[in-house]
C-alpha cells in the first residue's frame, strides 16, 4: 500500500502534468512542462514497478489472476507508458512543428490513458471480478471491468492526478507562466471536487461494504475527517500563494483517499463478485510463504530508506524553478 | 496456433526488442564513466564533449529501454499467470530486489546525469554517472539471477498439490547463487560491454572514414578498443566456462545446440554445418574429439547426446543448433574486428585504412546478434520446460486469457515496436550525423556555469 501511496503522490504529478499538456501553446512553455518532471519522472515511475513487483512476489496469486484478467486494459496501460516515456525522450530532439505537436499530443493522451488506467485497475479491486473457487477468473475480455464505477475511479484518479500536477506546475514556474497556471489550479480543484463526490456518493450506495469497516471501527471516521481537512486546505493555501503547503496538502489527499480504499478493501486483495466469501483473493489465501515475506522485508528494509535517501537528494538538486539550457528536454 | 504459442511469441518480441537496449545502455554506461573519468583527470576538454555528446545518444537508448522494460513486468502476470503462481516467491522476491535496489538507483541518478551538469560539482556528477552505471549494471545482475534460477533451480521447496503446488524460497542465498548464475553474469555483462564498446568503435570509426571531428574520434576509438578487446578476449573464455556449466546441469540443452545425437567416444564438436533432426544427423566440419575436450578436458570421454533422453524433452534441435552457432559466428567477427584495428593502429594506419575502418562501422550489428541469438539458445534450448524440471512451458500460460486477446496484444506490440524502432534509428542516426558540438560551441557550456554559480551563489 505504501508503495501505491508513494506512486500516486509522485507519478501523479508527471500524469498530472502530462494531462495538461496541450492546453499550453507555446513550444516553450510546453518545454518547461516537460523539464519540469524531466529529472524526476523516470524515478517516479518505478514506484509503479514496485507495486506490480510487491504484488508478484508477495501476493503471487492475486498478482497471477489479476494481471490475466484484467489483460486487455492493462495492455492498454501498458502502451499508455510506453509512449508517455518516449514521448518526454523523444520530443524536442526535432525543430519540425509536425514532429513537436504529434509528440506533444502523444504525450498527452498516454498520460491520459496511464490516469485514467491506474484508476480503473483500483476500482476494479473496489467492484470485484467474477471468480470461481480455485480463484480462477470467470469473466470476458473487457464489458466485466469497463463498466460506470470502475470508469467513475478512473475519472478520480484524472482529476486527482491533474489538480497535483497543475500545483507542482506552479510551484515550478515563474512569471507570467506561473500566473496563468495559477488560474488553472481552481478549475481542477473542482473538477477532483466534482469526482471526488460523485465517486463518494456511488461507493456508499453500490458498493456497500467499503463502508462496513467504517462501521464497525468509528475512530476510523478521524480518516475521513482527515481527507476533507485537506482537500479544503488546497484551496486554502494556494489562495494565500502558499504553493508548497499546497502541494502537501493535495499529497495527503492522494494519502488519504488511498488509506480510505485501504480500509474499504482490506484485507481482500481480488474481490470475487460471485460468491465473494469464498471466492475472492484475500492477503492469507494468497500470500507467499512466511520464508518469502521475510526476505521481501530485508530487501524493503534496506532498500528503502537508501532510495528515500537520494530520492530527497534528487529532489533537493533540482529544486527550484525550471530554467532551460542546452541540455534540456 | 494456440494460445500458449502465440503468448510465446509475443513474450520473444517483447523481449527479444526490450534486449536491444539495456546492453547498450550497460555498456555505454561503462564508457561513460570512462570517459568522464578522464575528463576530470586529464581536464583535456576533448573528454568533456565526448561524455556529452555520448550522454545525449545514451538517454535515448535508455528511454527506449525504460519503456519496453515496464512491459515486461506486467508481461509475466498478463500472459503467464501459472507461471507467476508457481514462481511468484522466488522469481517475484528477485525482482523485487531489482525494482528497489537497482532500478531507483539508475533512474535517480539519471536525472542528475542528464540535467545536473550546472547543478552539482563535477565530481558529484561524477558520481551520478558512475550510479546509473552500477543501477543498470545491477538491474542485468537480478533479471540474470532470475532467469538462471528458471534454467538451473536451487535454493526452494515445491510445495501444494495440484494447481497449488509452487515452488518457495528455502535459502535465498542458493536461490541467488544457484549452478549457473555466475556463468552467465559474466557471459551477458561481457556482452553488453561489447554492445556499448563496438558502438563507440562503429561511430568513431565512421567520423574517421568521413575526416570529421578526428580528435574526439582518435580518443574514443582507443577506449572503444580498450573495452572491446578486453571483453571479446574475455568472452571466449566465459563461453567456454558457460558452455560446461550447460554441459553439466543442461545437458539435453548442449547436446541439442552441438548437435549430438549418438553418445560415442571422442565426440566431435561441428565448427560449421547443418543439423537434421528427424534424420538425427548431423553433417558439416567437424573435429573428432573437440567437443569431448571443451566439456570434459580430455579427449576420448563421450558427451551425452540426445540419444540419452526421451524426445518429448527435445528441444527444436534444429533451430538451437544454429543459433547457437550464430552467436559464436558472431564473436568470432567480432574478434577479427578488433584484431584488424589494432594491427592498424600498431602501424598507425588507421586513419587510412579505409577497409578496416567500414568493417567497424558495420561491426555494430555483430554484439547485436550474438546476444539475440545467445537468448534464443538459451530459452529456446530449455523448452520443454518453463522452469527446468519443475514445470513445462506448455502449463506455464494464462488459462483465462483467450487466443484472440493474445492475438490482438500481438499485433499491438508488432506496430509499437517497428515504430519505435524506426524512430530510434532516425534520431541516433540524426544525433551521429550532426555529430558533437564543434569547438566554437563551446562557451555556451561556461556561460551557463557562471550564470548558475552566481544565482546559487556558490
């Protein structure tokens, strides 16, 4: 989960970023954009690799049923990240105005898809897919996990990812760039709004039992209290042009919501909608062996506070406003 | 074709283009920190202009790497999901270990290499460089392992019955140090150190045949020349040592690459020829004894041959016996390449010798091929069995992932790749035909120094 959390804040930003593309027009500007997460996103992104990895190794099972049942969208994610990272590589090696703009756009859209795509396989976890009892999956190629809910998280999960992308944007930006991008920052505050609500709103009515934790643990309510904290203070602060407490706050958010469907979820990991007592995959059905789990935790404990290390390093080398030089994207 | 076919097919592309890249990466990674490292040594500015311009060609072969990498994560779960149940606590935990340990380091890093030249104190750069080189060198180390453990099994338990059985980790350091692993860390890095040194060599090559930058091709050619001769010399020792560790714990696998059907005494090892399986023959030059000797260190002891085995645990014997023979085909061009050059530069030639000069230039492809034809040996030639001896390919699929899915994914993956790899072409093209920055382009480097220094007021 905490590596979920660590994605979502950090690619976040990039997808957010990346989603916002085209509606800057100038090839500069579009420039700072890409320089913005240029030293950044590559590492970002691996948080990405570690999920699919902690899933693999420490939830074999669910890692197998879910990545083959949900094939189809997750090729399309996959070619969603494909082309975000060439994409960020390949545009501005070229002057060609037909080269820049259809790069641009294919940045763009792959960020788009890769939002949109980490919402749903989420969502797909709140729904549940049709399994049987050796956990098998049941169901089609596509209609069992593209339908109005999932779709619904992966509007969220956009409109989360933009509203932190467009923060970081201004926290990088000067100028006359910034003041415009600090006009956008509202307009995405209410779109996440807007999602945020209507994804709270069909979570509570059709899909019941995220809330049964809730119910049976009321302090966990401090949670929810919590995520409304911050999602209030985003507004807030950058009202008052305090963009950093911005930032951080609309990180907690993404912390907070992803905590919430933590607790909604647990401790299923691939919810069956048929028979989900006994035919989803939970973390005990399908863990791997306590011999496996240790050395994933050695492997996490030392690695992770190493990469924690110079990832502070990195963001502190680079920080500051974008300024483009001959080495830049 | 069926569904385990196809998912077969459409991992070989997967991987088969992935592995284009991160051994140029690796390798390029190597000369980088070479070439750096001599540039904050002799402060000689014709090493700092090598390093930028080869950082440039390295981040796009980087990229391209990074993207096709990030399928193959999900690639396992998507199209193999038996074989992620059966694997998931080894495999899983060792790239796992991959993700944490090497990748954040090589991408971390990166950026600092990439955009921190202003930024960071020369020797810090340094440093980055010498961590992208030792992430990615690092990442080749885990997948190896991970693979080597596919090929040769050591350090688990199989547990469960039925579909349930899988294997879990008993001793993690057996599992990372099982009989082949340090086989073929050696063998794979040495070829992505002469991926990334014929690379070097290839383009130095072409500036010399065209008289352009001379000085920054002279340099680079010789530390080109360094690491290449180097690791051709040292891989015909790595794949002698390889070939006996397959001979050991693979033997079906040697049998079929040599081509050797009947077990007899002084078995002969065929330099050149073809292989008839059905007809179980085998005609072409051979040595009498020579592969007796490679295997054993003695001439008359026979080397198992497929005769031994049933032939439902054959692998295609025709196709693994040439591509085999392919890749060694392709080291020993390599080793001509670099003979040939050396005896130029010897006689200070090189410059001249126009033959030797487009024999490096077309040279690039040679580490090419010999890894793709290396990979296919070494998976195809352990087919049957997805995980030797413990679970065959055939049961290693997808069950719920349908034939037209698989189909479809194919086709998708076809059509990114080839446009991927257009595009990667053109632009290194682009990037070595324009070639570094020429002296007169310099001070824009010094400019930007001086306005960085003054605003962090270092």
């Amino acid at each position: 989960m905490a590596a979920i959390g660590f994605y979502a804040v950090l690619d976040g930003f990039d997808l957010g970023v990346g989603a916002m593309h085209l509606f800057i027009r100038k090839d500069e500007h579009r420039r700072v954009f890409l320089n913005a997460i240029g030293p950044v996103w590559d590492a970002n992104e691996v948080w990405l690799v570690i999920v699919a990895g902690a899933l693999f190794a420490g939830f074999p099972a669910a890692y197998a049923t879910l990545f083959s049942a949900l094939y189809t969208p997750l090729i399309g994610l996959i070619c969603g990240l494909i082309f975000r990272a060439v994409a960020i590589e390949f545009r501005s090696k070229h002057e060609s105005k037909l080269w820049r703009g259809s790069w641009d756009v294919l940045f763009c859209l792959a960020s788009i898809i890769i939002a949109i795509g980490v919402g749903v396989v989420l969502g797909n976890f709140i729904h549940g897919i049709p399994l049987n009892e050796n956990h098998d999956y049941q169901g089609g190629a596509i209609v069992d996990f593209l339908h109005p809910y999932t779709l619904l998280v992966g509007l969220l999960s956009l409109a989360t990812f933009m509203m932190h992308g467009s923060i970081f944007l201004v926290l990088k930006t000067e100028g006359e760039l910034q003041e415009t991008l600090r006009r956008w920052v509202p307009r995405t505050i209410v779109f996440f709004l807007f999602a945020y609500v209507l994804t709270t709103f069909a979570t509570v009515i059709f899909r019941e039992h995220m809330v049964n934790r809730l119910r049976e643990h009321p302090w966990l309510l401090l949670i929810v209290l919590a995520s409304v904290v911050s999602i209030g203070a985003v507004p807030y602060c950058m009202h008052r042009r305090e963009h950093g407490w911005a930032f951080f706050f609309s990180s907690m958010t993404i912390a907070w919501l992803l905590c919430l469907f933590a607790i909604g979820t647990f401790p299923v990991l691939v919810r069956s909608t048929v028979q989900p007592a006994v035919n989803s995959l939970d973390i005990f059905n399908s863990a791997a062996s306590p011999k496996t789990l240790t050395v994933l935790a050695v492997i996490v404990a030392i690695g992770i506070p190493l990469v924690i290390a110079y990832g502070f390093y990195l963001y502190r080398i680079f920080r500051g406003k974008v300024k483009l030089d001959h080495m830049s994207y | 074709m069926d569904v385990v076919t196809l998912s077969r097919i459409q991992f070989g592309l997967n991987i088969s283009f992935h592995y284009l890249f991160p051994p140029l990466s690796i390798g390029l990674s190597l000369l980088l920190v070479l070439m750096e490292g001599c540039y904050l040594w002799t402060k000689n500015p014709v090493y700092e202009r090598l390093t930028k311009f080869w950082v440039k060609i390295f981040a796009v072969i980087f990229a391209v790497g990074v993207a096709t990498g990030l399928v193959m994560v999900f690639a396992f779960g998507n199209n193999w999901s038996n074989f992620s149940r059966f694997v998931g606590d080894v495999f899983g935990s060792i790239l796992g270990a991959e993700g944490i340990f090497a990748f954040f380091l090589e991408s971390g890093f990166l950026g600092i290499l990439l955009f921190g030249w202003n930024r960071v104190s020369p020797k810090v750069h340094f440093f980055s460089t010498l961590m992208v080189s030792f992430g990615a060198h690092f990442s080749g180390l885990w997948i190896v392992i991970a693979n080597s453990w596919m090929q040769t099994p050591a350090g688990h338990k199989i547990v469960g019955e039925g579909a349930g059985r899988h294997a879990v980790i008993d001793n993690f350091w057996q599992v990372l140090m099982n009989p082949s692993s340090l086989d073929r860390l050696t063998h794979v890095f040495l070829g992505c150190w002469l991926s990334g040194s014929f690379l070097v060599l290839s383009v130095s090559a072409f500036y010399l045949l065209k008289k352009r930058h001379l000085e920054f091709a002279k340099k680079s050619i010789k530390l080109g020349l360094s690491v290449a001769t180097i690791a051709v010399v040292l891989q015909g020792i790595s794949g002698d040592s390889t070939g006996r560790g397959v001979a050991k714990h693979q033997p079906i696998k040697l049998a079929a690459f040599e081509g050797v059907y009947k077990t007899d005494p002084a078995t002969p090892m065929t330099l050149v020829g073809v292989t008839h399986p059905k007809k179980e023959k085998t005609t072409g030059i051979s040595v009498p004894g020579l592969l007796s000797f490679l295997v054993y260190r003695n001439f008359s002891e026979p080397v198992p041959g497929l005769d031994q085995y049933p032939k439902e645990l054959w692998p295609k014997v025709g196709v693994v016996f040439q591509t085999y023979h392919g890749m060694i085909t392709m080291w020993v061009l390599m080793l001509i390449a670099v003979i040939l050059t050396l005896i130029a530069l010897k006689r200070k030639k090189l410059g001249s010798s126009k033959w030797t000069l487009r024999f490096l230039v077309f040279s690039v492809i040679f580490p090419q091929v010999a890894n793709q034809l290396g990979w296919y040996s070494a998976e195809m030639g352990r087919q049957p069995w997805a995980v030797q001896g413990l679970l065959k390919t055939a049961d290693a699929a997808s069950p719920s992932v349908s034939r037209g899915q698989v189909l479809g994914s194919l086709f998708l993956f076809s059509f990114i790749y080839l446009l991927l790899f257009i595009l990667f072409i053109y632009l290194l093209d682009k990037k070595i035909k324009t070639g570094p920055p020429t002296e007169d382009e310099k001070p824009e480097v010094e400019e930007y120094r001086d306005q960085w220094s003054t605003k962090i007021g270092t």
